[in-house]
C-alpha cells in the first residue's frame, strides 16, 4: 500500500515539495522527552501514491467550481475500536466541536485531532489527510476509550483508568504518552510549522482515580497543552510556567506566521488573555492584559471560529448566532491586526454565515485572499477584510454532501489551490474559489 507519491500537476507543480521526518513507533521516542537529534529523511510516511481521477478533477477544477472527489481511503493505525464506528471506512468524522482542520505546510497534508463531547466515543487518536491520494491515514492509534466507563461503579472504573494511565513528571497521561480523557477542541487547535507539530488545548476532563489525582501535578486554571509530532509520532505534554495564559474551552488557537507562533485567545469568567506560545523555548508572551480585554465590546466572545489572513496581518473571528427566543439573528465579526496589537468589531448584523467554533468552521484562501466559512445551516459565505462585508457565494457544482452530523470539518489545502470539506460521509468535496496567477519568467527547475 504504500508507494512513491506522483509528481504533482496542473496549478500545484509550480509549489516546492517540502520534506518532513520519518514514521515511527511511540516507543522509540518516550512520552515527555525530545529527541537528541532529528534524522535527516526525504519523504513523509506513510508515502501514498496519488489517484489520478482526483487529480484529473483537481487539474479541471475552474474559478467559483466545485466537485465531489471519490469514496475516500483510509491507511494506518486503526484499530478495533475506531472500527465499531466505521472510521476504517470513512475516516476520522467530525466530532462535535470539533471542525478544525489544519494545513502542516512541511507534511502537505491537513491534520485533525479532537474528541467528542461525550458520545459516541472520545478518541485521541490524530488523523491527516492527503487530498492527491483522497486517503485519511490514521497516524496516532487511540488510547483505550474511557467513555465506556460511564455508569460503571467507582472501584471497577478506577481499576480500568489505572491499566491505561498514570502520572509521569507531574503530568496526567496514558501510559503511551498522549493525553488522557481527551475533549473536544473547538478551535483550541493549530498546527505549528517551527516544530513540525499540531498543538492541541485539552482545557477539561473529567477525574481519574483518587491515587492519579493526588499525583497529578497540573494546573487545570492554567494553559494545558499537547504538542504531537507526527515525524516521531509522540505527544508531549508543554511545561505550565509562570506566564502560561488561562485555560478556557471553546478559546481560538492559531499560528500566526507574522508572530513566529501560535495566539491563544480567551475571554470567560475563568479568565482573559491574549498570548502567543513559543514553541521552541515553550515560553508564552503576553500580546493584552487582562484589562484589555475584560469588558472589551471590541473583542469577541467565547466559541468563535477564527482565520488569519495572512496579505493584511489580520486575525479574523466571527460569530453567527441564530434568531431564537424572540431575539434577531446575531452576527459578530472582529478583526485582530497584528501591526497594532489591537481587536476591533467591524460588524455586527442579522446576515451572514450561521454558526460558529462549533458550526460554521473558517479558513483563509491565499489564492482569493479572503476568508470562507462552511456553514450546514445556510451555505458557503466569504470574507474580504478590505471590504468587510460576508457574501453568500453558490459554486458551479455539487454542495457538499448533507449528513446526519450535520458539520464539516473545513481547510484550505494551499497545494492545489481548494477548499475541502468532509462530513464523515465517506466523500470529500473541494471549491476552487480563484485560479492561481500564472507563473511570471522561466519555469522552475524543479
């Protein structure tokens, strides 16, 4: 099954492949330490070989066109329990708020990990998808599922949860290494080109046995936070410290390029914040006090979905409440501009995209240079921070597939200029929204 990946064609050709670390076992690599040193490799593992009628349909794809791709594929570490819910069939499935869906620019692949809310399961296994192969590949296997715990007495309960975890170095983990009891992400997810590893807030969880607990030694007010790298395919827990942030669900974490790492943002009676975590010293810095914040009409609320939009150095967070109880529909849109280290609502109305974090997921388009967000509730809607204005936009194409969950998980795939969505439904759609400008003076040598 696995195989050299076919030479890109079409818009993608003119993209340099980057190359990213090789695929190994969790036990190469103990949970909690990093690795003296980083072989030097030359192709991402699993290597997959490319589908020629998806990359036909990618080629094809014209301005403000859609497409449905084939039943997709599934390849790696999949186990008996992901199997009961079909995900070797279809992949990892939105999971209730969790619908980030994040670009690892190295991998040249999207990544997705988060757990639901409470059924039918909560997995921490992480997945990446490759759209030239239309193959979700599970790389992280899960860690027993403690949902099925639920109901059982304390004493049989305890037992399960201390065969799957324990406390190492004052950290709460499974005995492989990755976070124990994992909770949906909302948009506390992001992926981090400088480490080559998806960050992931695990904000709550519920309480292992009286013996974990009393040695557990993290913070649950303060910043918790999972760094998985796929290269060695190992989770470490980032030290809290005295400038870590507050810890809050339904918060935004996304990398900022311009910033050198990742932003977290929350605003909730359990605390308000604004920093940005560096990844390589695994320090945070503060970007607004509290005071900033607290109160701020300007800066948004809990459960946005958010984007950075990468031409105009803007953080844009929207919110879609709507109409219910007698109450107007409620559409917020703020922008963060990183030159100013300043938030400020630039909308509020009745119209726009319906939903947020957890229904209207958001990315940003490098080619069209605006900001889409896919919403179940009314459609495809796109975002100039220029013009500030939502517009509702109808591809020449298939919608995406409608499904019970009724959420897409959503990215821009820079690669070959698309958006995608997938649903768990078994096919994944993709919208070119504007055509790559054609490349200016002698063709690459590569």
């Amino acid at each position: 099954m696995v195989h050299r990946r076919q030479a890109a064609i079409g818009t993608a050709a003119a993209i340099t492949m980057a190359v990213a670390g090789g695929f190994v076992r969790a036990a190469d690599s103990p949970a909690g330490t990093a690795p003296a040193s980083r072989p030097a490799v030359t192709a991402i593992r699993p290597d997959l070989e490319a589908d020629p009628k998806v990359l036909a349909i990618l080629d094809g794809l014209g301005e403000n066109e859609s497409a449905l791709l084939p039943p997709v594929r599934t390849a790696g570490a999949i186990n008996e329990e992901q199997k009961k819910f079909r995900l070797d069939k279809v992949g990892p499935r939105p999971r209730n708020y969790c619908l980030k869906w994040v670009w690892a620019p190295d991998r040249k692949r999207a990544m997705f990990c988060g757990a639901n809310a409470g059924v039918p399961h909560r997995f921490n296994d992480v997945w990446e998808y490759d759209l030239a192969a239309n193959t979700w590949i599970c790389l992280w296997e899960p860690d027993p599922d403690i949902q099925k715990t639920r109901g059982w007495d304390k004493p049989k309960r305890y037992e399960y949860i201390e065969k799957m975890a324990h406390v190492k170095d004052g950290v709460l983990m499974t005995k492989r290494g990755a976070p124990f009891d994992p909770v949906h992400t909302w948009w506390g997810m992001t992926y981090d080109p400088d480490i080559k590893a998806v960050l992931w807030v695990v904000a709550v969880r519920r309480k292992a046995s009286p013996a974990l607990e009393a040695a557990n030694k993290v913070d649950s007010r303060k910043m918790k936070l999972w760094a998985y790298y796929p290269e060695q395919n190992r989770w470490e827990f980032q030290p809290q410290t005295a400038s870590s942030p507050p810890c809050q669900n339904a918060s935004n974490l996304d990398y900022i390029p311009d910033l050198h790492g990742a932003v977290w943002y929350t605003s909730s009676s359990r605390g308000h914040a604004m920093s940005v975590f560096n990844a390589k010293s695994r320090t945070w810095l503060q970007l607004l006090p509290s005071s900033k914040i607290k109160d701020n009409a300007d800066c948004p609320r809990l459960g946005c979905s958010s984007a950075y939009d990468s031409k105009n150095q803007v953080l844009v967070a929207y919110k879609g409440q709507p109409a219910r109880d007698g109450r107007p529909a409620l559409c917020c849109t703020h922008h963060y501009d990183v030159r100013t280290n300043t938030w400020k609502k630039v909308i509020e109305s009745a119209v726009g995209p319906l939903g947020g974090s957890s229904g209207g997921p958001m990315t940003y388009d490098s080619v069209a240079k605006r900001c889409f967000i896919l919403s179940a509730k009314n459609g495809l809607w796109s975002y100039g921070v220029g013009d500030k204005a939502w517009s509702e936009t109808r591809p020449d194409g298939p919608r995406p597939v409608i499904s019970r969950s009724n959420r897409y998980m959503f990215c821009y795939n820079p690669q070959y200029n698309v958006l995608m969505a997938d649903n768990g439904s078994g096919r994944a759609w993709v919208y070119r929204a504007r055509q790559r400008a054609a490349a200016v003076g002698p063709p690459s040598a590569e």
